[in-house]
C-alpha cells in the first residue's frame, strides 16, 4: 500500500460464479490456486495484537487503514484475470 508491502493482510478472490478464494498475505506475498477465469479481490488489513493482549481488552486500530474501493466487495477496484496454465503472478498496486 502506497508503495509499501502489506505485513499481514487477508486477500479474497471473488470469481464471477462459485465460492470466494481467501488467501493470506504476508509481507506483500500470497499464494493461490485460482481456476481460470475474472475476478474481483477484497484486502482486510490484520490488527497484530500486543503482548499480553487477554480476551476482552480492546482491540488495537490496525496500523494502515485501507479506502473501500480496496475492502469492499460491492466497491472493489481489483480485478484480475486468471488464465488457464498461468505462472505469472497477480500483484495489486493499493495507492
């Protein structure tokens, strides 16, 4: 994000039909097996909680907070296109 890999995040695969593909993001790398195929994506940053953090205390603000067209399904400006046999990977500029 804004030229940065994101250190912990949850990137999700909305294909045109069937069921979505989570993925984890780690350090701005993730890895998923896609049929080919469009696709809408969603990022959710992830909060890292402090050391000890116990069940009830509040839950820290995540250090980026991303815009709606990155986190919403309805709004969501990442697409991609999975073709059949592709190697290359699929990367995501957030700006």
């Amino acid at each position: 994000y804004r030229g940065a890999p994101l250190e912990s995040a949850s990137l999700t695969f909305f294909p045109e039909k069937g069921r979505p593909e989570p993925t984890t993001v780690s350090n701005g790398e993730y890895s998923a097996q896609l049929m080919p195929g469009e696709y809408s994506a969603v990022v959710l940053i992830g909060v890292n909680v402090p050391p000890g953090y116990k069940e009830g205390d509040p839950i820290p603000p995540p250090k980026v907070v991303l815009p709606e067209e990155y986190t919403s399904r309805t709004k969501s400006t990442l697409k991609a296109t999975v073709k059949a046999g592709q190697k290359e990977p699929i990367d995501f500029d957030l700006k």
